[in-house]
C-alpha cells in the first residue's frame, strides 16, 4: 500500500474562517476528511501534516522521506518563494504534487511564479477542495505506472 504525505503550508489551519471568499468555507479537518475518503477508495494511506514554519515543513519531508511513496503539498505563500522547501523536495526523491485551493495563476502578480512546480510531477490550483483531491489521483496514478 502506498504512503501519501498531505502537506498543508501556513495559514491553512485558518480555513473556514481565513478569506472564504478566496479559499472556500471549508475547514482543513473538512478536507482532510474529504482526502482520506478518497484515499481509502484508491487503497492508499495518508498521512497528514499542516505548519506554518518552513523548517519544519522541510524536516518531515526529510523525517518521512524513506517510509513514504509520494507527497501532496500545498505550500501555502511558501510557494512563491521558499527555495529551501523546493530543495527539500529534490532532494527526497518523491514524487510531489503541488495543490491550490485558489487559482494562483488568476491571482496577485507575485502569486502566479511558483518555484516549487518544477520540481514537481504536476500541479493543481483554482478547484477549491478537488485540487487536492485530483493531485491524491494524479500522483496514485503516477505511482501505480511506476510499479
């Protein structure tokens, strides 16, 4: 059975209640919930991971980098400028997923750059809590024609 990393980046525990217009009224233990159901159907565990410090986001990439298969992050505004979270995700050799809730692209100038994308498999923004849901399937898939 594959190991799935969801990280979730700064501010995210505030959902529900942070800019609903912007990131939807559903709280992180709300999606979670969501990606957990969806991850019992493809036959995958998840394990679920949300800070607002750069360092010890890098440090679970690290920690779990031999016991995981893959990793779905949102980086939260780390995405636009945390050159250390993307070396952390080179460096562990995992396939990633980079996920938004809101369309980054659609956004604020300095939004739309993502430094995190190219060291991923794929990225998905704008579709609210089937981002995450769509990058769990993206990278099982992934995984799955690996094997």
């Amino acid at each position: 059975m594959y190991r799935i990393l969801i990280i979730h980046g700064p501010n995210l525990n505030l959902l529900g209640e942070r800019e609903p217009d912007v990131y939807g009224r559903l709280t992180l233990a709300d999606i979670n919930l969501q990606v957990r159901k969806l991850a019992g159907q493809l036959g995958v565990s998840v394990d679920f991971y949300q800070s607002n410090h750069e360092g010890a986001i890098i440090d679970y990439l690290h920690d779990n980098r031999k016991s995981a298969h893959g990793v779905v992050i949102n980086p939260g505004a780390y995405t636009h400028y945390s050159y250390a979270i993307r070396d952390a995700i080179a460096a562990i050799g995992l396939p990633t997923v980079e996920v938004h809730l809101s369309d980054i692209h659609a956004r604020e100038p300095f939004r739309k750059i993502s430094v995190i994308q190219p060291v991923c498999i794929g990225q998905i923004t704008g579709k609210g809590l089937h981002s995450y849901l769509d990058g769990l399937r993206l990278l099982v898939n992934h995984l799955s024609k690996k094997s």
